[in-house]
C-alpha cells in the first residue's frame, strides 16, 4: 500500500472517529442550532434518521457512478458555516431547499417550513429547467459543499477544502447570497398606526394586539424598525408618527429620528381611541400626506392595521384606495402594510386589498397576532433587494481549463429578508492519483443593488 493511500485511510478513519465523538455528545446534551436555538426531540430525533438512511441513498446511487466511499473535509458544523454538508446538517439544508425556510423548532426538517413562511413571500425564481427538488441535491453527487454567506458580509468569500474520492465522481456546491441594503442620503420613516377599538378588543372585535405588560406588537415593531435605520451610516433619518381610528392625527411630526426613539411608549404605538374607534384608511393616509408631501428624499411609510375600512366617506375602501394612490404619487414614497389579526381559513383575506393599497405586493404582511406582526416587521425594516438566475454564474478552473457550471437552482429564502439559497448542477473534480488537485469553482451574481457577490470553493480533490 502506498505512504498517500495509508494517509488518506489514516485521515478518513479520524474524521469518523470524530464524527462519532461529536454524535455521542449531541445525543447527551443540548446542541445549539441556527440562531442560537436549541435542538429539540424531532429535531434530534430527524438528523437520527438521516444518519441511518444516508448509506442507502449513496449505496443505491452506485449505477450512477456516486462513490459512496466519498468524504469532503471540513465538515460544517452547523447551518450557518461553510463545510461539506454531514448528518449534523443535511437535514436542515435539506429542508431550506424543499420548503425555502427552516423548519421552525419542533418541526420535523424534511416535513413543514417555518409556519409563518407565508407572510414574507420570495422574490427571484427557479433557472429554467430545474430538477432540483427537496433532498436531490443530497441523492445524485458524492458531495454537497455548503457555502452560507458570512455574518460580516453578503456572500460567503473564499474557502478551502479536501475531497477525496475515485476517479469520476461528482459534487454540487449550494449555498446563499445575503445582499445589503445601501441607503443614503435624505431618508424618511413614518410610521401610521391604526388605533381601533378591535385592537384591544372592544365591540365583540379583537383583542388583535392587546397592550401587555407596557408594550404590544405595534410598539415591538416600531422598536425594532427604528433600531434598524438608526444603525444605517450615510444617512440622514427623520422619522414621524401618525395614529388613527375613526380619524387621524399627528402624534409625532417629522424630525429626528431620535426623537421618535424617545417616544417609543405603549401611549404612543399601543392602544385604542377612547369612544367608537372605526377604522378610517382615508384619514389615515391624507393625513400622512401632509406629513411628507414636500420632504426631499426617500420616503417609507409604515401602515400597521387590524382591519379593513369601516369609515371614510359613503365607500370606505374606495375613499382608502384613493388616498393611498395620492400618498404613492409623492416622488419617493414606498408605502409598506402590516395587517395584524388574520388567521388562515378566515373569509375577506385582506391581503388582496392590501396590495391594492400599496401598489406592490412584496410590501405586504398579513399577520395573525403580535408574534408574527413582530418578524414580518424584521423582513420589510429594510427595502427588498432581488437577485436572479439570470444574473447567476458558475465556473470551475483546473487542470483541465475553465468551464461553465450551470445554476439549477437560486430563491429567496422565505423566512428571512434579502437572503437567496442556491445551487449547482452536479460537477466532476478533476484530479490525478497521489497528488491533490485544485477545483475552484467560482459562483457569482449581481444584486438589484448593482453590487456583485462572489462565492468561491478551492476543492483539494485527492483521487483515490
């Protein structure tokens, strides 16, 4: 036996040895996930059955030429770091590309997505002819090398790797682009909050977004929208806030941004207007008009509500309609809605209207309490940015020259704002016996932002 052959069985017999260590110690304590998060008994209980059925799916796979014997070292350890994709994550990736989100905690990985998926539709799309399906990328290579974007930048940079496997054999790379909001210049948040007596439920409506403990989602929402733009540099943010019920009514004037983060209080953002409080669109987004009608600049209007028109004029919703298309008429207005109080199966799905109102259906959510209002609130604190396939190439550099790679895959994630999975089609590494060969594999898009992101993969094939 070859000095390069007992290394590399030396090598292989560590990193299971490892592999089995690491196990042994997720199976006797809790291990942390995405998101700081902890695993739960399904979730346990699934990358268990991953592990059992992995050997049969690459075993099964040998007439298509598949070396089950194959490994890639490093391993990631987790969702969100680089490394060949092992047990301890191939559920999770597995799921990502079957439902577009993460199985929530309790879940199973390879069943459900994050339930609140459906408020935060994706943008992009599928390259033409995709087959990649679920757990596919898994099935039809030796090797998935998974590359998520930093958490210091929107791609994943460079990273180098080993592969070992015969002469032949096949990987995919998959991974995500995380591309950045720029905002510069004069910027304009106002934020316009429905006050209606259904929001701590009164007249046999709601409570949609009860005040608790001093706070309530509106207010959560606001929090987190303002933190958001105060942290962006190059920008001169002011900020305002209208409320509304059966009529409107300026309770913060545009200013600092600082001064609305000074009356981030549940007598500002939670609550309902004393008396019958209606729900009046028209009021509220004329007056938002005068607001921000003359301002320079970008202009991004919140609208947070519990319901559909029930005042305004002869027809509420047509009277909503039309001052909502004013409000957009301004030069640099986007006007985003949160509809908070609608569980699915319910007759009158605002979100149509909704829509309607804001002229773009990315701007809106359609929530069923303050939880969710919370994280769809997260998703549009920032402008949405697009990225698609046809904007997506691969190459691979070796010994052999440099040749295209075809994307079959490229999505928004569903449950996290600006952050595109995607995928190779299944590639072979050139390489030579006793020697490791460099495979750089180079996947680069452009962002509606005009930035372009690039990840790279230098693949170590080492032939067996």
């Amino acid at each position: 036996m070859s000095h390069g052959k007992r290394t590399q069985q030396v090598r292989k017999a560590s990193l299971i040895a490892n592999s089995l260590f690491a196990s042994m110690l997720l199976m006797n304590c809790n291990q942390a996930s995405f998101g700081g998060k902890e695993l739960s008994g399904n979730e346990q209980n699934a990358k268990d059955s991953g592990k059992k059925k992995d050997k049969t799916d690459l075993t099964d796979a040998r007439t298509n030429g598949i070396d089950d014997q194959a490994y890639g070292t490093p391993e990631s350890p987790a969702i969100d770091q680089s490394g060949w994709a092992g047990n301890q994550i191939k559920s999770l990736v597995d799921a990502l590309f079957k439902n577009g989100s993460l199985p929530a905690i309790g879940d199973d990985p390879n069943q459900g997505s994050n339930n609140n998926s459906s408020n935060n539709p994706g943008v992009g799309g599928s390259s033409d002819g995709s087959t990649v399906q679920g757990g596919d990328i898994f099935s039809d290579s030796s090797g998935v090398l998974w590359l998520p974007c930093r958490a210091d930048g929107p791609d994943a940079g460079t990273f180098n790797s080993e592969f070992f496997a015969k002469k032949g054999s096949k990987v995919r790379l998959a991974g995500e682009f995380c591309p950045q909001t720029k905002i510069t210049g004069d910027v304009t948040v106002l934020f316009v909050i429905d006050h209606s007596g259904s929001m701590e439920g009164s007249g046999g409506e709601g409570p949609n977004d009860k005040t608790g403990n001093g706070t309530c989602g509106r207010l959560k929402s606001a929090e987190l929208i303002v933190k958001k733009y105060q942290e962006m540099g190059g920008t001169n943010v002011q900020a305002g806030v209208v409320g509304f019920s059966t009529k409107a009514k300026v309770q913060i004037p545009v200013g600092s941004i600082d001064t609305v983060a000074s009356n981030l209080k549940p007598e500002v953002f939670c609550g309902s207007d004393s008396g019958i409080a209606l729900t009046n669109y028209n009021a509220a987004f004329t007056t938002a008009e005068t607001q921000i009608a003359t301002i320079p600049g970008q202009k991004i209007v919140y609208f947070i509500s519990d319901g559909s028109p029930t005042a305004g004029g002869l027809n509420p919703a047509q009277a909503g309609l039309q001052a909502a298309e004013n409000l957009r008429k301004i030069p640099g207005v986007s006007l985003n809605a949160l509809f908070v109080g609608y569980t699915s199966g319910k007759a009158n799905n605002p979100k149509g209207y909704l829509e309607t109102i804001t002229g773009n259906p990315k701007l809106v959510r359609v929530t069923a309490n303050a939880q969710e209002l919370v994280e769809a609130a997260a998703a549009l604190a920032t402008p949405p940015i697009t990225i698609t396939a046809a904007d997506t190439t691969a190459t691979l550099k070796n010994a052999n020259g440099t040749v295209k790679v075809n994307i079959d895959r490229i999505e928004a994630r569903k449950d996290a704002p600006n952050r595109y999975y995607w995928t190779t089609e299944p590639f072979e590494l050139v390489g030579q016996l006793s020697k490791a060969e460099l495979n750089k594999l180079t996947v680069t898009t452009k962002a509606s932002t005009g930035d372009t992101l690039t990840s790279v993969a230098d693949i170590q094939f080492n032939q067996n």
